[in-house]
C-alpha cells in the first residue's frame, strides 16, 4: 500500500498492478460484462479519475490485464521448471512438467483470459489487438515446455507432440470452467505424460 | 417454409428450429450479449410473441439451442463415423476419427457453445442448467469415438487416451476462436493420430 514516504513512481505502479489484479478477478469470477473500468476501480479501492489515468479506455484495461496474466503465468512455469530440473530424470521429469502446464491452464488466469478470448471472437477491434499478443505468446509457452523438458525441438514429431501437449491443456482447462474436473483430468494427465515420454524416447 | 397445406404441428416445428438455428448464428457471429430473444427472432423471421411461444425466456431459448447444437453435432459423428468404417483398418482409420472429432470442435457450432460456455461459468443458474446436459454429452460422445475407432474402452489405458483425443479436439477447438488455425492443426492431428494408433495397439 501506498505511504507518504514511498516514491511516486512507486505508488503509480502499485496502483496499475492492483488494477490488473482486480481485472483479472473481476472477469475470472463475474465475466466480461462485469468487468468495466468503473467496477474494476472500485474493487481495486482506485479512483475512476486515478484507473481512467492509468487505462483511458477499457480495451487498454483488458489486453494490460491479458499481458499481466500472460507474465504472471511465465513466472509461475520459471519457478515449476526450477523445481522440475530436481525431479530425477526420465517419465517423472515428463510427469511434472505436464502436470504444471495442465494446472496452469486450470488456474483464474486461464478462466479470466477465456472471457477475453470469447468475447474477442465477436469483437474485432478486441480480437485484433490481442491476436499478436497470443501469438508471442504461444511461441513463448512452447519454448519453456521445450526446455523444461529438455528434448529437441528441430526434430517434428518432438515439435508436434509438445505442441498437442500445449492444446491438451488448453483443453483440459475449458473442461474445468464449470465444474471441477480435477480427478478426471490427473488421470488423463499421468495417461498422456507415460504416451508422450514413450513417444519422445523411441528410437527414430 | 409454411404453406397452407402444411399441418399446424409441423408449422410449429420448422418455426422452432429456424429460431435454434438463428441462435447458434447470433452466438457464433455476434457473442453472448447479442444472442438475445428479440435479435434471435427478427434474425428467424418469427414475431416476438411466437418466438416467445416456444422460449417464454433467454435461459429457455439459449439451453434448447444447445441441445439443438449438440443433437446436429452428433448426427454429424453418425455420418462420419459410416464413412470411416469404409477406410481400411489401422492407423487412416485412427487418423480420420480424430480428424473427424477435431474438425467438430472447430465448426460455428463449437464456436457458439463456447459462447454459453463462458457465460455461463460466471452465471450459476445458467451453468446449474447445463453442467447435466455437459455430462450427457461428453458420455455420448466417449462413446462414439470409441465405437468409431473399434477399441475396448474397458482397457483403462484406452479409456484415458480416448478421453484425452477429445480433450484435445477441446483444446484445438479453442485455438482456432481468434485466427485460422487450420495448418498447425493438421500437422498436430496427423502426429496425434500416429502417437496415439501406437499407444492403443501397443502389445500389454
């Protein structure tokens, strides 16, 4: 929280951040239509005039609020990969780096980020602001699964499995919007991740 | 269209679909917000009291559409999968029902469902209506692509693996909402397909 001897510079991105998170809040748990400028403030414990500052309209809100989400899940698979480079090698290694892609598709984020998307389908203004953003995106999440898998990408079928794995997640986080799917989804995880590895191992 | 000779209960039953049918087209074009009782009916050339008729409410018109949705989605499955038992057995007969359940996942029906998807996940009336409906038709379909592709979903590895085909068609689906995803899908289809031929037919 802001104090009178914390720098200006300081409190002004405290402010943005909070704004962010209460985006993400906000379409996570009432949907799109609820989250707007005004209530986003609110929740936030902003002004409108100080949210206006920040975000002049509700589109730089919303794709500030999908970069935001993007860097906070980016962090979240830096620290996963760090503790999987201590999982001893082989199908665990594989194991836990599915696993923590699948949960990071399961996350608010991913339930905030959905009400972007859907809504950016029949919004062509929104959907061409953030088509680049998922683009770089995208290539980014495929690299960290790369790496923190540690197998080659130049090959195709490494390529091609890894980024099924990536549309796996994406899928599996859709199935868990409306009811909690976690039973169904770690069998189907600990499933895919013994295929994968057998796939990625065998002899070519 | 109605013509005089036709009986009253038919009249009724074609004025019911033209307004399904323009349901889905609102949702898959225009988003949630538009897909309204009042936009469905001028968009099905029924009055407002007709349409009212059939869907006294949005809740009544919006579930019935996605059964209507679900219903066509099947009838497609059937046609597919008569045309896949026509392929010679092996791997083509693998590939062509994956393909076949991806490509479902990318129609305006798929794009529409998701529409009520996201809505409802932050509306608790509407997601009490569907998550049954969801669980039915998520059944239905494990056991037409099982059917499709000849295996004995009581071997749990099969069982798993199926599942995860159709989390990914999910997944795919989704990554197709913003752009054309079409060339990355067919090169993931085909490494699936391959991948997952091998895993059901692996010797255990």
């Amino acid at each position: 929280m802001a104090t009178p001897h914390e720098p200006k510079q300081d409190r002004s991105r405290a402010t943005r951040q909070r704004l962010l998170e209460a985006t993400i809040d906000c379409l996570a748990e009432t949907g799109w239509a609820a989250a707007t400028v005004a209530v986003v403030a609110e929740r936030a414990g902003v002004s409108r005039g100080a949210a206006q500052h920040h975000f002049p309209t509700r589109e730089d809100l919303i794709t500030a609020a999908l970069e935001y989400m993007f860097e906070t899940r980016m962090d979240q698979a830096k620290a996963d990969a760090l503790a999987v480079s201590e999982v001893a090698e082989g199908v665990a290694r594989t194991e836990a780096v599915v696993a923590g892609l699948v949960e990071s598709y399961t996350s608010p984020l991913f339930k905030a980020a959905l009400q972007v998307w859907t809504h950016a389908a029949a919004d062509p203004v929104l959907r061409e602001r953030i088509v680049p953003m998922e683009a770089r995106f995208g290539r980014i999440s495929h690299r960290m699964a790369i790496e923190a898998l540690g197998v080659d990408d130049t090959d195709p079928v490494t390529h091609h499995l890894v980024q099924a794995t990536l549309d796996l997640a994406r899928g599996l986080g859709l199935a868990d919007v409306l009811t909690d799917d976690s039973l169904r989804r770690k069998e189907i995880v600990q499933q895919w991740a013994a295929t994968l590895h057998m796939a990625l191992t065998a002899p070519r």
